[in-house]
C-alpha cells in the first residue's frame, strides 16, 4: 500500500524538524504511542497501541531513520509486529520551507501482513489516511505551542486539528 | 474465531447501563452485536467488559408525533425496514434498511450501533445526513443532543464519548409535498455500501423544490451532505434537467476519497453523481404522488 501526500504545518522547518525526529516529541504525537526509545544511530524501539475506533492492536517494533539531512529529508525504516498482524514500511520525509510554514512531504510504501492484512482490507487505505490526519493534527500543536506549553493530546482533538489544518 | 474472555453485564434500564459504562475500564456496550462480536472473535477488539443493551427497555421504538420522527437507538434494521408507517411519511429510512446486509444482520443489527460504529461505508449516515437527523446521547450527568452533521468526526470516530450511550434518533417529519429515496451500488459480498446516496425532496404548490436533502456514503472517511446539489435544485422544478446539473455536484469538494480493491477512489466519486441523480429521481417522483 502506497502512502503518499503533503501536509502544511504553520511552524518553521528547524522546529517541525525536531518534532520529527526528537524522540520525547515523536512519542507524544504517534498516535497510540505507549513507548519510544532511541537505541542509537538513529534507531528507536517502539511500542505503539494503533488502531482505529473499537478496532486495536499493540505492536511492538523498530524504527529507523537513515539519510538525515537536517532540516529538510530523511529517510524512514518500520518494522512492527503485534498478535493481529505486522507492518513493514519504508518512506521519505522531506520539508520544505514555504514562508513562515513548512510543507512535509511524504511517500512511502507499507506492506501490511497477518489477519488485520486479510479481513480489514477495504479499511487499509481509509485507516492509513486517518492516523496520518491524527499524527499531522498533533505535530500542528506540538510544533506551534509556546516553549513550555503542555500539550493535550488525544484521538478526536487530534482529528480535528488535522481536519482544521489541512 | 474465539474473543477472549470478558465481563458481561445485562442491564434493564439505560440509566444502570451508563453507570456501569462509567464504572469500568475498557467497557464496550453490545447492540446487535453484527459489527462489535466478528472484530472481537478475531481479537481485533478484546474489550474487558461487555454490556448488552438488549434487555434496555424503551430504546427500541419508532414514534411519529409532534413533528418528529423518534426511533430508538436499538430498533432493528428489520423493524424499520417493514414500518408501514414509515413506508408513507419518509420511504428513505425503510428503503435504507432493506439495502443493509442480509436477513440476519437486519434481524439483529440496530440503527443506533451501526450509526455509532461509523463504518466509512454504513449505509445509515447518508440517510441520516439527508434527512437533517439528531441525536439525542446518554451520560452520567444528563442527556445531551447533537446534530448528525456534529455527529461523526472520521472513520469510526463519532463525538460519543467512552461513558455515553446513544439513546435516540430525531428526524424532523418531512412536510406535505416530501418525497425520500436511497439508491446505493453495494458490495456483493459484504453487501456494505460502495457508495450510496439518500435523498429528500420537498415541494411548493407551484412543483419547485422548497427544501433538498442529500447525504453521500462510502465516498469520503464519513458521510457527508451534499450542499452544492442541495442550494442547485432549492427553487427549481425537479426535472431532468435541474437534477442531472444538480447531482453532478454529488463529489464536490470531495479530498481523499476512500480507495480499496473493489473501487477506487474516482469511482467512487463518480458513483455518487450518478447515485444522486437515482435517489433524486426518485424522491421528486415520491413528492409529486
């Protein structure tokens, strides 16, 4: 499955930068993230409670991210897997200035294998769109609040910042 | 194919419903159990706690008075689908029904579950779009009311919150000169829709559109009204004409349209437009008889 898109976020390249890759802010904008921890070089373990309405599934895998070029692209392995399923992917993040905003740009390319692959197929494409209106609804926040600030993050308040912002 | 295991709770009343709701962690309520029991049988949910609403009395009948059509969240596709009543004073909701799945899902399935399950492609939200619908949720501290277009936030995501139960359905009675239909392209298998298209139509002395209601399913993350071809066909005559120009609109604004292996996104889309000239056609012919 192809995921691929642009998404405006009214902050500036060096901060969405950071939101991106910083692992405490990265943890705090996945959706249904429970834990992420750096394991170096650019990798992380993580630990993701993903799902969609009354549909969840934990799952517990690596991320690594390759080719850094602060500010502006890197590149984006996952490898997750939970009792429902496993998620494979690989993609390029890239950040444009636009102004005093930034453009991400992002393509990628997930496999998705196990029951969740085989019974919610006519969901993948939907559910995908809808955690990534959820992750850039809560990087809209994270990146745009005041240093400081505590950010609340939830489902639905999330949605509808990404709903707002797109 | 076995959920795991759960608490079960058969409450009588909605007030001892909500409260249990309020006093577990990772409650689910059960309806008709046609889309909360297959998801739990393959673990996709594994609630702790399951509260049957079935035995809730009062959640379960269709009234027409005082200008409103009110039908309880638990009423059974079936039970809509052969309401006379209803069949006359607004035919979108039992055409609506009777597209739903098969005879056992209409048996057991209900309009409040299937509307707070909020399937992408559930045929309920664009009838409830169209028709201008409200409902009315259960919490601890009282009932509150909200508007369908309020109503559903995403795919499967409603503004119902972890300790509320949606109790009833309100849908404004359609005034004399009204007419409703649904046309819908299902899915053969799972019989879930494509795409489908509710429509109402109300009509003036003179035959032109005084009011128009048009919800649109499987296209877009959640139902949406179509209000470009709602204000395209207010105070037109309802032919050919005005309502190919008007249901051509069907997709407007439509970003993301839902894509899987059975439809594509411009498919779908394209569905919609054609749907919307049916189901408009339809109710104009229902709103002259």
């Amino acid at each position: 499955m192809k995921i691929t898109g642009t998404h405006q976020i009214s902050a500036a390249r060096d901060r969405v930068f950071t939101v991106l890759t910083d692992p405490e802010c990265l943890a705090r904008v996945m959706p249904g993230c429970k834990g992420l921890e750096s394991t170096g070089d650019g990798a992380y373990s993580i630990h993701l409670a993903a799902g969609v309405g009354p549909i969840k599934g934990e799952y517990a895998g690596t991320v690594q991210l390759t080719d850094i070029e602060a500010p502006s692209s890197y590149r984006m392995l996952v490898d997750a897997k939970g009792k429902t399923g496993f998620v494979k992917g690989e993609g390029k993040v890239e950040l444009v200035e636009d102004g005093d905003a930034t453009t991400v740009i992002y393509e990628g390319d997930v496999t998705l294998g196990g029951p969740v692959a085989a019974v919610g197929q006519r969901m993948h494409s939907s559910a995908a769109k809808l955690m990534t209106r959820q992750l850039f609804g809560a990087i809209e926040a994270e990146a745009t609040a005041e240093e400081g600030e505590d950010v609340k993050h939830s489902i639905i308040r999330n949605t509808l910042r990404g709903l707002r912002s797109k | 194919m076995i959920p795991g295991t759960f608490d079960y709770h058969a409450p009588k009343t909605l007030k001892k419903a909500v409260s249990l709701l309020n006093e577990h962690e990772d409650a689910k309520i059960l309806a008709g159990g046609h889309s909360l029991i297959p998801l739990m049988k393959l673990r996709f949910a594994a609630p702790a706690v399951v509260i049957d609403i079935g035995r809730v009395s009062g959640i379960s009948r269709i009234r027409i008075s005082d200008g409103h059509i009110q039908i309880g969240a638990l009423t059974t596709h079936h039970t809509i689908g052969s309401n006379a009543r209803l069949r006359r004073v607004c035919p979108v909701l039992p055409e609506t029904a009777n597209e739903i799945g098969d005879l056992q899902v209409r048996n057991r399935g209900t309009l409040g579950g299937s509307v707070v399950h909020a399937d992408p492609a559930a045929d309920w939200p664009a009838a409830m779009m169209a028709l201008r619908a409200s409902f009315e949720v259960a919490g601890p501290s009282g009932t509150r009311e909200v508007s369908a277009s309020d109503f559903f936030v995403d795919m499967m995501t409603t503004t119902i919150g972890d300790g509320e139960i949606l109790s009833q359905i309100r849908i404004p009675e359609p005034p004399a000169g009204s007419g409703s239909a649904y046309a819908k392209m299902h899915q053969s298998a799972s019989g879930f829709a494509i795409t489908g298209v509710a429509a109402q139509l109300t009509l003036d002395e003179s035959g032109n559109v005084s009011a128009a209601g048009v919800g649109v399913t499987g296209v877009a993350p959640i139902a949406y009204t179509a209000s470009a071809v709602e204000d395209a066909l207010v105070g037109k005559a309802p032919d050919e004409g005005a309502i190919a120009a008007a249901a051509a609109l069907a997709a407007d604004g439509v970003q993301d349209a839902n894509e899987d292996h059975h439809a594509s996104g411009e498919y779908r889309m394209h569905l919609a437009t054609v749907l919307a000239s049916r189901a408009l056609a339809s109710a104009a012919e229902r709103a002259k008889s």
